[in-house]
C-alpha cells in the first residue's frame, strides 16, 4: 500500500497532538492536520483579492451588456476604475506574506516523518533492512531537492509562496489517522489487510493539497495573462483613435471580460477545494482574523 493514494472520503491525515498552539486540536479528539493562526492568514489574503477581482470583474461583464445596447460616458468612467482596481490587485505585488517568514531548505524532514520511517524499517526482514534504508534516503534526497525548487518559485510567485507558508506549518499525526470511509468500505479494507499505513495516508494528503495548489497557480497566472491581453487591446484602440485625430472614447473601453471571469471562478473553486482539506474551524477564525486585522 506504499504508493496508494487514499482519497479524503476513505482516509484523512489527522493533526498532531503534541502541540499547543494548533486552532483543530480538541479533547484528543483527531481532526484534520492543523497550523498555527498566523500561518493560514497569508493564503486567506490570496483568497480575498480573487474574491474582489470576480466581484469588479462581474460589473465589467454587466457593463459589457450595457455597451452593447447603448454608449454611455459613465459607464466608460466606471470601467476604467475598476479595470484600474483590477490591476493593481492582479498585477501589483500585494506582500500576502508580510510578516510571515518563508522556510529556508530543511537538513532533514521533521522527527515526524523519521520516526514513522523507523516504525516501518522495523517490520522489514533482517535482510531487506539496507534496501529500506537506502530507498529512504532516496526518498529524502528527493524531498531536498524539491524543497530547493520551490524556495526558488516562492521568490517568483507570491501566491505560491503565501499558499505554502501553510502547508509547510502543518503538524500531521505521525502514529493515527483519520478513517473516513463507508462502514462497509471500512469493513472490506479490515479484512483484506488493506488498511494505508499513516505515511501513506500523509503522503496522499500532501498531493492533493499540492494539487489543488497548482491549480489556483495556473488559473490565475492565466488570468493575469487575460488581463494584460486585454489591457493591451484597449492601448491599440486608443492609438487608433488618436491616429484618426477622432475625440470618441467610446472604442477605448474594456472589450471583453468574460473569459477572465471565467478564469477568476476556476482559481475560487480550486481554492474551495483547497480550503476543504483544513478545518472549518480553522477557515472561520482566520477570516475573523483578517476582517479585525
């Protein structure tokens, strides 16, 4: 079951009980891996400007309609302000990490992950122990190497820097985790043996936390991409219009907003998706700590 990936409705990666300063950590209770307030605050201000950005550009698509039956001068007045708002969200750096401090390369991963290893090493014949040993250091080599990939990507995109300022705060329950299958489905991997080991079941957590990551990534550099492309056809129209000497604005406005609304809802909704593998508990109070922020 080593390379299974668990899907959250069979299993969940639970948080660690060792720490205090966890918000999802109740009674002994396992819940889902939880971070520190502070750490989920960067991701919740990336959130905020794409929930802004689909709000200014849903008015950008009612003006759109509104051009189409007939010109009118304030609507140009509102589109080029909220076009302006759009840009300075989209396409200005918006510091989401600010005062939080971006993880330099590890030496190893944590205790957590070691101890699980060992746990395994020991259940492995006498003879299998060095090929164990070596495919864990395999294992970790290739998670240096990665970890330095994306040290380097966080300098170049914020919003990947913000979205893993979380997910390398995790604390994951190295010796639990949650089984959220079906009573039947539980039953079934009972008695074929085909419970997932923690390691397993962190692992899989992980990608699908770096999955949907990506996703908000592509879809909203994508987006960005749509407005500068945009942007540029309003540039070509007013030099048009200045070359024909003609005193009309009517051509300069924002042409078409739809596909960069649709490419803002694709990051929302993977965003949602993000969001649904913490704690609600977790979402709700770093929400309130922005809005009293």
């Amino acid at each position: 079951t080593g390379t299974t990936a668990y899907r959250p409705d069979v299993a969940n990666a639970a948080v660690s009980m060792d720490g205090n300063d966890n918000l999802s950590t109740t009674n002994n209770i396992p819940s889902k891996p939880s971070a520190p307030l502070g750490a989920l605050l960067p991701a919740m201000r990336v959130k905020k400007v794409i929930d802004r950005s689909i709000v200014l550009t849903s008015k950008l698509v009612a003006n759109d309609g509104m051009h189409q039956k007939e010109q009118q001068d304030d609507n140009n007045d509102d589109t080029m302000v909220i076009v302006q708002e759009l840009s300075n969200l989209l396409l200005q750096p918006q510091n989401f990490t600010q005062s939080s401090k971006l993880e330099q390369v590890p030496q190893r991963p944590s205790q957590q992950y070691l101890d699980s290893y060992d746990r395994q090493r020991q259940k492995v014949p006498l003879l299998a122990k060095p090929g164990a040993y070596l495919v864990q250091q395999g294992e970790i080599d290739s998670w240096k190497r990665l970890k330095r990939q994306e040290g380097v990507q966080e300098t170049q995109d914020e919003i990947r820097a913000a979205l893993n300022v979380y997910t390398t705060n995790l604390n994951f329950n190295a010796d639990a985790y949650m089984l959220t299958a079906p009573p039947e489905e539980k039953s079934k991997l009972i008695r074929s043996s085909a419970l997932p080991d923690v390691k397993t079941v962190i692992t899989s957590d992980m990608g699908m936390r770096y999955l949907y990551r990506n996703e908000i990534l592509s879809a909203t550099e994508e987006a960005r991409a749509e407005l500068v492309y945009q942007l540029s056809l309003v540039d070509d129209k007013k030099q048009a219009q200045q070359q024909q000497d003609t005193t009309t604005t009517s051509g300069s406005t924002f042409e078409d907003a739809s596909e960069l609304l649709r490419l803002l809802q694709d990051a929302q909704k993977a965003f949602d998706r993000w969001l649904g593998l913490i704690d609600p508990r977790d979402v709700h109070a770093a929400i309130d700590a922005l809005e009293t922020s």
